[in-house]
C-alpha cells in the first residue's frame, strides 16, 4: 500500500471533522515571492497545539504538492478545526505561506472526500523535492 493512500485512509480513522486547505506562495503586490516553507508548517502548527490545544490529540495531516500550490487536510475533532483555522490566519501572517484558502471545512464526509479526491487528482511530484508529507504513520 503507498504512504499515500495510507495518509488518506489515516484522514478517514481520524474524526467526524475535516478541513482542507490550499497554500500559495507569497509574493504579488510588487513583494519578492517565496515559497510555502514546509519545514515550519508542521512544526509550527505542532507547538501551536501544545501551547494553546493541548486538548487537541487525536489528529491527522496531510500536505501535498498541486503546481504551484500546497494543499493541507486535516481531520479529527470539532477542537482541531478551531485549531487549524486560527493556524491558518498565523501562517499567513509569521510567512509560512502568502495565502491560505479554506476549500472544504466541516463534517461532511462526503464532501471532504470529493474535494480531497480532486485535490489529488492535482498532485504533482516535483523533482528532487519532497511532494508530500504529513503526521507520522504508526
């Protein structure tokens, strides 16, 4: 089974609640562009919840390359789309990524599944670089 599908299927176990999220690189308005930085998403979004959530523990992620974007799912409580949402608005702000666009948020399985599926249908491997990652698969 690839680690893919395994981060999909690892998405669906996780919670009733989804988010789904599409980072683009900073730039525009005259400003030197950048890209997501991938490194401090995790990271970041990790020390977020244990300073402010630390109620927020059973949880996935799961990031991916779409051209020239990064699309973010995340799934678990109602507690982690507080979370994220907020994660999201500081990521914008301290860098990380120039934008965040909300594409699905709720618990709608359904409908998390179809927009995760035509997100995914979007991937797109760069050469030597990482193209998708996310929580750690036990």
């Amino acid at each position: 089974m690839s680690r893919i599908t395994r981060h999909i299927e690892a998405l669906q176990s996780k919670g009733l609640h989804s988010a789904i999220y599409e980072l683009k690189e900073s730039g525009g308005g005259g400003k030197p562009s950048s890209q997501v930085d991938l490194r401090r998403l995790s990271r970041h979004f990790n020390m977020m919840l244990k300073r402010r959530h630390s109620d927020v523990t059973n949880y996935h992620f799961f990031w991916f390359r779409t051209g020239t974007t990064i699309t973010v799912c995340y799934s678990g409580s109602m507690f982690l789309l507080g979370a994220v949402e907020e994660f999201m608005t500081k990521a914008v702000e301290i860098g990380i990524a120039g934008e965040a666009i909300e594409l699905f948020y709720g618990r709608n399985r359904e409908l998390f599944n179809g927009v995760l599926q035509e997100r995914l249908s979007l991937f797109s491997p760069q050469p030597l670089q990482r193209s998708y990652g996310g929580a750690h698969l036990g």
